[in-house]
C-alpha cells in the first residue's frame, strides 16, 4: 500500500515541477522553441528594426523574442526598467555553426534590449 502512495506521490511531484519549470521558463522569456519556425509571428515592433527580406536572422528573432517577453514581464509584475539585469539577456543561446559567436551575442542583445523596451512599454 505504501509503495503505491509513493509512486502517486513522485507521479504528482514530477507533474508539478514539469509545469512549474515551465512556467518559469515562460517568465523568464524564454519563448518557445517552434517560434523560430516558418510560421513564426514577430512580436510587436520587430519589423521596425528588423528587415528578413527572405532570410530568417535568427539571433535578432530569438533576442527580440526573449527580451520582449520579458519586458512584458517585468513590467507587469512592477519590477524597474532593467533589460540587461535578466539571465537571458547575460546567457545567450548558442549559436548555430555557420555564424561566428560573438557577433552572434552582438545581435541578440542589442535585439533582446529592442524587444524588452517594446515589451515594457517604452
């Protein structure tokens, strides 16, 4: 009897941490992984810094993206105006192969403090 009580248990716990672990993925902006897809929609403002032309920049997608969301965050929750105070921001996704990684970091971060100022409202 107990050891069905404790598999019920992990069973409820492993559920929980799966969707609090994303959840704070989600406040973190971290978007998620298909947003950088064919059918991808560029968050408000994107265009206006950003012109694909046919070929996805996925440095500037993945940190307008992320910063964007993040803005909207903090701005909701209260918090001050502070793009550059995130672990996103700080902690840039890898790059892909074909494109040299510091300016790959150049790109997203500049694109991460464009889309947390949209995303905060400013």
């Amino acid at each position: 009897m107990s050891k069905t009580r404790t598999s019920f248990a992990g069973v409820l716990l492993l559920g929980a941490m799966s969707l609090g672990g994303w959840q704070v993925g989600q406040a973190q902006g971290v978007p998620p992984p298909a947003a950088y897809g064919p059918d991808w929609t560029a968050p408000r403002g994107y265009s206006d810094y950003y012109q694909e032309n046919g070929q996805a920049n996925l440095a500037a997608r993945q940190g307008y993206s992320a910063g964007f969301a993040q803005g909207e965050s903090d701005s909701r929750l209260g918090h001050s105006y502070r793009p550059t105070h995130d672990n996103t921001y700080k902690h840039v996704p890898d790059s892909p192969q074909n494109i040299n990684r510091n300016e790959f970091k150049h790109v997203y971060r500049e694109a991460f403090e464009r889309g947390y100022a949209k995303g905060f409202g400013r």
